[in-house]
C-alpha cells in the first residue's frame, strides 16, 4: 500500500491527509517531502491528518520527529490528529506521545493554533 498525500488550508492552517503506511521508503519520502514543501510555501502551522495512517514503523517515526523539529526550528508549529489506536500506542511506547500535541477532532486542533 503506498502512501499518499494532500493538503488543504482550513484557517491559516495547512492540514496534510495522510493515508497507507509511513514506512521506510516511499513513505517517509512522501511525509517528508510534504513537510518540506508545506514549509517551503511560508506556511508555520500544520496539522498532520494521521487517521488514514495504517502503521508506521521506526524509520516513520524519526521522519515524524524530524518533520516536528525542522518546522519548530522555523518558527512554526506541527501538530497531529486523529491517530488510530495503532499509532497512538506506538506513540505511547516511544514516549513521544508528550513531545507531539495530539487532538482527536479537526476544530480543537484548529483552535489550539490560534
């Protein structure tokens, strides 16, 4: 299953659907590239749309801290939504359930930017 990408502008706020498996390979390539031209663009809030995500593995997971700490390095910020069971107790084992701030409904995550 390959991953796929896109994003809309709700607010100001760049929401970026994700959807497959963030994965070693064409996965995190697209997440990280989504990432990077989402930011190349000018835009500083962003909201990873993770509930079409059906597993990440480890290479996914360090694209993730690295799409958070390059944004925040920019001034700007990277939140998550809607993460399955699956990857929020991924998120849970590796202890960066506390670095991400993670929102279960779309208007919450758009009202934590402002």
């Amino acid at each position: 299953m390959t991953m796929k990408a896109s994003t809309r502008q709700v607010d100001g706020i760049t929401i970026v659907d994700l959807s497959g498996r963030i994965t070693l390979g064409e996965g995190s390539v697209v997440l990280r590239d989504t990432i990077r031209d989402v930011v190349g663009q000018g835009h500083k809030k962003i909201l990873l749309n993770l509930g079409d995500v059906t597993y990440i593995d480890s290479s996914g997971i360090g694209e993730l801290v690295s799409g958070f700490t390059s944004v925040r390095n920019q001034g700007g910020e990277l939140k998550l939504l809607n993460l399955t069971k699956k990857v929020h107790d991924l998120l849970q084992i590796t202890k960066l359930y506390t670095v991400f701030d993670i929102k279960d409904d779309e208007a919450s995550a758009i009202a934590a930017f402002k």
